[in-house]
C-alpha cells in the first residue's frame, strides 16, 4: 500500500541528514517540506522565533502538546542545557512511530519522553507519572480545539509557575480564536504576539507568546 506523508519525511530524512547533527535534520525536513510535500511543522521561520524564546529561557523542563513527526522536538531539545528533559505527546501512533525515529536519527533520545495518548488523559498524570512539580516552557502545537482546556486544565493541575512561559502555534491559521481571547484578556497572563508565515507558505501565521503570572 502507498507509504504515508510522515513515512516519506523520515525516509527524506535518512537520506539527507547525518545522524546525530539535529540541524541536518531539521534541514533535511524543511527541505522536503519545500521541495517535495508540504507537512505541518512549525517550519524554518516560526522555528526560528521558537528558537529565540527556548534559548533566552533556558528551561529544565519543556512540555510539546503535538509532537507530530518531532521536528519542533528536535528544534527544542538541540537547545537545552545538559540534563533538561522535554516530555512530548502526541495522539496519533503512527505520527508517533515517525517521530522516534526522528528523534533517534538526531541523536536525542536522552532529552526526550514521547508518550502516546490524548493531552487531557496525561495532563493531569503528569506530577504522579513523571515526578514534575511545573514546567518551565510548554509548546501548544496540537488540536487548535484543545489550546484552550488544556491551558486551564494545566492552570488547576498546578503544572504552571510564576514565570512559565507558554508558546502556541497556529494562532492565526488555522486559528485559536478561544485561546487567544484568554490569554490576552485573563489577569495571569502577560501576552505577546509573534506575527509570522504558516510553514513554507505566504499566509499569516503567527506564535503566542504568553507568562504565567500565578
Ligand atoms: C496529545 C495530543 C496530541 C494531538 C496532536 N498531535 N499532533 C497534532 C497535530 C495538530 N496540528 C495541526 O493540526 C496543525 C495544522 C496545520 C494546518 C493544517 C492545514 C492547513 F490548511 C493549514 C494549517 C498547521 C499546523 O502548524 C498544525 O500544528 N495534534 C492531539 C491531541 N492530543
Ligand atoms: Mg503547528
């Protein structure tokens, strides 16, 4: 049977990465990207603002809500300081089976816990599961319909500290309008907006940066 899209990308990425350069593999991706078949990934130019933020923070421990094939994983953990650990999830087992060995072929299997299951089952195991007290930076990159419970839920599960700064994808398109209107208008939240491109696309996009002000 005809391979999948994420199945394509890895194979892209095997031919054109090096194992262990995580920027060859981002490379390799945005390239394919380009070049061959569009995949949403948060891409080279949002990736750069990602970059930014993730490097002025310097966080011990990221949470990605959508790991998809785990380019925006590799973005992060490349960037972390020697034992922080970024835990991912993603929903769907067959973008996660792509993503380890996305992972793998970088080399940065020791910065990160991909698990497989639906953000609003796993947020609140996450203190009991994985021996976190809060996180420093979370990545929001998955359902659009679920930016906004999971924000709250993370808020009640008390996995949120003065200073945690969330930043989500896709504010613009396909859009969190939900999302949006909380974090710029609730009182425990400071919110800026990054206006850039959806993926290797000419339409708006853009990252919410927002800190958590307890
Ligand atoms: C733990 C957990 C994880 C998930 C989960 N894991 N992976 C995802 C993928 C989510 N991402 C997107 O849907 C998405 C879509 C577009 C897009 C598509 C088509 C267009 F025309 C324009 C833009 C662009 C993007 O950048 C996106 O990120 N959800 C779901 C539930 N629970
Ligand atoms: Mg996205």
């Amino acid at each position: 049977t005809r391979s999948t899209r994420p199945q394509r990308l890895l194979k892209a990425v095997r031919k054109r990465a090096t194992q262990g350069d995580p920027q060859s593999v981002i490379s390799a991706i945005d390239h394919f990207c380009r070049h061959s078949e569009w995949a949403m990934n948060v891409g080279d130019e949002k990736g750069s603002i990602l970059d930014s933020v993730v490097s002025e923070l310097n966080p011990e421990k990221v949470l990605e809500l959508g790991t998809y094939c785990g380019y925006s994983t590799v973005r992060i953990a490349r960037l972390l300081p020697p034992g922080a650990r970024l835990i991912t999830l993603e929903f769907n087992a067959d973008y996660a089976a792509i993503a380890r060995q996305v992972i793998a072929w970088a080399g940065l299997e020791d910065k990160i816990q991909l698990v497989e299951g639906a953000s609003e089952d796993w947020i609140p195991r996450m203190k009991e599961h994985f021996g976190i007290e809060t996180f420093d930076f979370v990545f929001l990159d998955h359902w659009k319909h679920r930016y906004l419970p999971d924000t709250k839920l993370m808020e009640d599960c008390g996995l949120l500290r003065k200073g945690t700064v969330l930043l989500a994808d896709n504010v613009i398109c396909p859009g969190v309008p939900d999302y949006l209107e909380y974090v710029r208008n609730s009182l425990s939240y400071k919110s800026c907006y990054f206006k850039s491109h959806l993926e290797y696309t000419k339409a708006e996009d853009g990252l919410e940066k927002s800190v958590f002000l307890g």
